[in-house]
C-alpha cells in the first residue's frame, strides 16, 4: 500500500514538472512575440508598399520606422541610464 502511494507522489511530481515546462515555453512564445511584432509589422508593411512599385510611400514608411527606432533607442539609454546613475 505504502508502495502504491510513493508511485502517485512521483507521477504528480513528474506531471507538475511538465506543466512548469509548458508555462515556461508559453511564457517565452509570449515574450517573442512582443519582442518583435512591430519588426515583422513594418517589414511586411514595407515590402506590400514595395511590391505596388511607390517607392514613396516605402521611403516615408522607412523614415517613420527609423525615426521611431531612434526614439525608442534615446528612451531606452535613458532608461538605463536612471538606473545605472540613481539619477
């Protein structure tokens, strides 16, 4: 009886153990997701604005993009900065 009671522990240890494994690849799925959604947004926008042939709108879409890198680049710099300094 003891036997049989010492299996169920070790098979709902091994079952808690896959489902940490699964919330961890769920999590990092999630986190790659937002870590690029807007990278692949903007190359899919500006390669349908490149395939209609008006390389206007893809130098204004590229314009705006880098633009927004750059922001995004000065936030985070000061970010760390703020951090870093204790300012």
């Amino acid at each position: 009886m003891k036997r049989n009671i010492s299996k169920q522990r070790q098979r709902g240890a091994v079952m808690m153990e896959y489902v940490i494994v699964a919330v961890l690849i769920a999590a990092a799925c999630v986190l790659g997701v937002v870590m690029f959604s807007r990278s692949v947004f903007y190359g899919v926008d500006m390669g349908a604005k490149g395939a209609t042939g008006d390389s206007a709108k893809v130098k204004k879409s590229q314009d705006a993009y880098r633009t927004q890198l750059d922001q995004d680049s000065k936030a985070a710099k000061d970010y760390h900065d703020s951090m870093h300094t204790g300012k």
